[in-house]
C-alpha cells in the first residue's frame, strides 16, 4: 500500500510538473533551491567573519523574511497550476519582481542600512570598498596603481595581511565611473556606497535580460510580444536574478551587474543592428573588467561574418566602421595611467592576479588552483606558478575553435556560446576561481538555449510543413489524358481559336504519352 500511495504521489508530482508554464518550471526551481540555501550557504561580509543573510535582520524579522521568501518562491508555480490563463503575464512579473525584492534588494539595503550605521569596513566586500578608495585617490590627484592603501579603512577589513591594500586589480572604467559620486557625497557629508551604483545595475540588467529573446512571426500578444514570448522572457529573467552563484553577491557589493548591464545592452543593441551603439556598450564593459575583454574578439568577428565581405577592405570597413569609437573609449580609459606609469599598472592588474608580485593574491575558490593546493602539488597559497600559461595553453585552442564556427555561422548564440566557454577555460584555470565568477560566465550561457532553440524549433516545423506538402501531392490524382484523333497528327494543327474563346491545353503525343483509352479508329484513303 505504501510503495502504491508513493507511486501514485510521483506520478501525480511528474505530471503535475509537465503541466507548468515554462516560467512556472524556472521560477519554481530556482526560487524554491534559493530559499532552502538561504538557510545556510548564503552569507554576506560581516564585521568579523561570513553570516548568512537572514541574520542580518533584528529578531523575529529574520524569520518573516525567510517565510516571505518561501512562500513567495513556492506560490509561483501553483498559481500557474491553479489559475491558468487567470494567471496573467502581468501577474507574473509582478510576482516575479516581488521574489527579486525578497531575495535581493530587501537584504542589500539591510547591509547598506548596517554599514551606515556601523563601521565603514562592514558588511561590504573588499572589492567594492576599494573602487571607493581608488577614487579618493585620484580625486587627491594619486595614481591609484601606485598608491597604497594603509590609511583608508581597507585596513581594518577582515582579512589578515589583505594584499589588496598594495594592488588595485580592477580596471580604470569601474573607479572613474565612481569619482563624480564620491566627490559630490563627501562633499555634501553624505555616506557613500558603492552598491548606491552596483544595485541598479543588478535592476536594470533585469529589465534588459528578456528583450534579448526576439519576437516571433505569429500573432502579437497585446502588449507587443506572443504569449508564448513572454513566458520564455520571464523564464529568462528568472534564471539571471536568481543565479544561485551571483545574486548572493550582489548584496555585499561585488561588481558583476555593473559589466553585465552594458554586455547585455550591447547584444541586445547588436541584435537590432545598432553596431556602433553595440561597440561603445562592449568597450565600456571591457574598460571595466577582464572579464569582458575576452567578448572583443568575438564582436570583432561576428561584425566582419555578418557582412561576408569578399576582399580585406570590405572586412576591414565592416570591422572598422562600427568600432572606432569603441577604441577611443579603452584608449581614453587605458593611456593615460600606462603613460604615467606602466609598471605599476602592469603589477597591479597582470602579476597580481597571475602570480610574481611582491604581494600576490592567494589561491582560493574552487578551481583547478584549489585542486593543485589540495593534492599539494603547490604547498601554500601565496606560492608562485604558472597558471597563466595553463590559461593560454587551455583558452586559446578553444577560443579559436569558436571563433572559427563564429565565422561559419554568425549567430548570437554563438557569439555567446564561445564567449562563455573560452573565459570558463580561462578562469578556471587561474590562479583563483571564485563562486562569483561561475555565476558570472552562467550569466552569460544563460540566453543561449532560448536562442538557439527557436531557430531550430522553426527549421524542424517548416520541415515538417514542406514534407505534408509533399505527401498530399503525391496522393492528388493525375488529370486523365484526353484522346486525339489520329487526324490531328496527320492533318496538321487546328486552326487558332476565335477572339475570346479559352484556349485549349496543348495535344499529347499519342505515341510518348498513350491514354487509357484507345482512341478511336479513322478510316482512311488507300493511297
């Protein structure tokens, strides 16, 4: 009885699950395993150690927060199962962007809210404060990549003989993006913080992910897209804001939506053919972290395939043309702190994160790095190796593979498909592969099903119509031969027809083409 009532459970499970929107099935999913790590695998930079996030809350509010996000995350998909079509694409957003704001945005603004009111190297990720820093710097007419860090409050943030305070690592765009706000609220006595720009990045990425889905070619829903559109748009969306390996990150201030608002803008801008607007959304993404940089090569392939230019020139115009106000962007960004001091620059950005500087970061994360620590290949974590010649040697073949297909088929599915894999192969292979980072390239992969999908979908239903076309004309029965005298042959042609009478169908031989009926028997002379 008991194996009986189990099976009928998952039979009714399974086919209760077939029966869910596509929305329904991610949303659930994804909202439901998030709940359940909140629990635990979530935490957040706090004073003196990781906490998960629902602490961050007085007492008795922790626990609301987490039965809101529960009940938030299960009631997605039985709304869909209960009410159907009641169950409105306005309806889902709306629920969908409350998920978003339990998750997210609520736990965020308690860490803003805390650091506030704290100590100004709490609850906040190093990196985040030290973009702040890097700006002081430069407003204090300080090369960033020169300057150390000892005297602002990265110095008492939680990490023993933090290197981070002799190397800044991230690129020019993310610190000089932050100078104007940083100015203004010092000099106004105003607290900043740098997830004052990080959280309506995350938002505003949100509102980019699902145009990235392009209409179909049937009739349009009424508020512009096919019904069936908006469900994989909001499967979409649900996927990125609710990346396990991401969103966590959001809340202590990690940068990742700030360079995949503009990566996402420029695809989005690629896939209406806005290549000079696209260029700029690129660069300013590379300007901001390595990370982009690795989709240049791509762009710059996916330009020159789409046009199928026959002779270097016509490549070189169509890469050129759409892309040079891209290059003034990274050299505006880059020259002016290469010229006044390379070497610094080089250390900070290159041997800092590849291993060689006087103060290198340590190995961590969950890499190929980590496997090597563990197995003690290498015997501490702040030893030199060559991980970046593991990353050439690994990226390289198969960033040309995809290049190469690139140009054999220049789709964005593809572009995002090579993008991904290659910085995977890249960055799993360095020197530290962080959490962040794997939420980073899924980011990335995350649009390429719905993509690559439809297009296929489309070729197998217009396949499917072309071979109906032909079984039913197959079976359509042949017009029968009409006889011909043999007169008609032996006499000559008949005279044309009348002005205004239809003209007949052309005679058949009687001899190539015989009927199936005999004709008839003319008599004739016996000459």
């Amino acid at each position: 009885m008991l194996a009986r009532a189990v099976e009928r459970v998952l039979r009714w499970s399974l086919q209760a699950w077939r029966e869910l929107s596509v929305d329904a099935k991610v949303v659930g999913a994804v909202a439901v395993a998030n709940w359940l790590l909140l629990f635990g695998s979530h935490t957040t930079v706090a004073a003196t150690h990781d906490v998960p996030l629902w602490q961050l809350f007085p007492f008795g509010a922790d626990v609301a927060f987490l039965m809101a996000c529960g009940a938030l995350a299960a009631t997605y998909p039985l709304r869909d199962r209960r009410s159907g079509s009641s169950f409105t694409t306005r309806d889902r957003a709306i629920h969908l962007a409350a998920i978003v704001v339990a998750f997210v945005i609520v736990p965020a603004v308690a860490s803003l809210v805390l650091r506030e009111t704290g100590r100004p190297y709490t609850y906040i990720h190093d990196g985040a404060l030290m973009v702040e820093e890097a700006a002081r710097k430069l407003l204090h007419g300080m090369n960033p990549y020169v300057a150390d860090y000892l005297d602002t409050p990265m110095f008492y943030w939680p990490m023993i003989n933090n290197p981070a305070l002799y190397h800044l690592t991230y690129f020019p765009f993310m610190f000089l993006v932050t100078v104007p706000f940083v100015w203004l609220f010092d000099h106004v006595g105003i607290f900043w913080d740098q997830r004052y720009l990080y959280l309506p990045a995350y938002v505003a990425t949100l509102c980019v992910v699902p145009f990235l889905i392009p209409r179909r070619g049937e009739p349009p829903h009424p508020l512009g897209v096919h019904d069936g559109d908006m469900r994989a748009r909001l499967a979409l969306t649900a996927i990125v804001a609710l990346n396990p390996q991401l969103f966590p990150f959001v809340v202590e201030g990690r940068n990742d939506f700030f360079v995949l608002l503009p990566l996402f803008g420029a695809v989005l801008l690629l896939q209406r053919e806005r290549r000079t607007l696209a260029s700029l959304a690129f660069a300013v993404a590379g300007a901001a972290k390595l990370h982009a940089l690795f989709i240049l090569p791509f762009v710059a392939v996916y330009l020159v395939a789409t046009r199928r230019p026959r002779t270097v020139g016509e490549a070189w115009s169509a890469l050129w043309r759409p892309a040079w106000p891209a290059a003034l962007v990274l050299a505006a960004t880059f020259v002016p702190f290469l010229v006044n001091d390379f070497a610094a620059f080089y250390d900070d950005v290159v041997r800092y994160n590849a291993g060689g500087a006087a103060w290198t970061y340590p190995i961590s994360g969950m890499g190929f790095s980590a496997l090597l620590l563990a197995l003690g290949v290498i015997e501490y974590r702040q030893a030199d190796f060559p991980f970046a010649a593991v990353e050439i040697a690994v990226a390289a073949p198969i960033a040309a593979w995809w290049l190469v297909r690139l140009w054999r088929r220049p789709t964005i599915a593809t572009l995002l498909s090579g993008y991904a894999l290659a910085l995977l192969a890249f960055l799993f292979f360095g020197r530290y592969f962080q959490g962040n980072y794997l939420g980073f390239i899924l980011a990335i992969a995350s649009p390429v099903p719905f993509l690559a999908v439809r297009p296929a979908r489309e070729q197998r239903r217009s396949r499917r119509v072309r071979d109906v076309v032909r079984a039913r004309g197959s079976l359509r029965p042949k017009p029968a031969v009409q006889p011909v005298p043999l007169t008609a042959g032996l006499r000559g042609a008949s005279p044309a027809p009348p002005s205004g009478t239809p003209a007949a169908p052309p005679p058949t031989d009687p001899v190539l083409e015989p009927s199936l009926e005999p004709a008839p028997v003319v008599a004739t002379s016996a000459d």
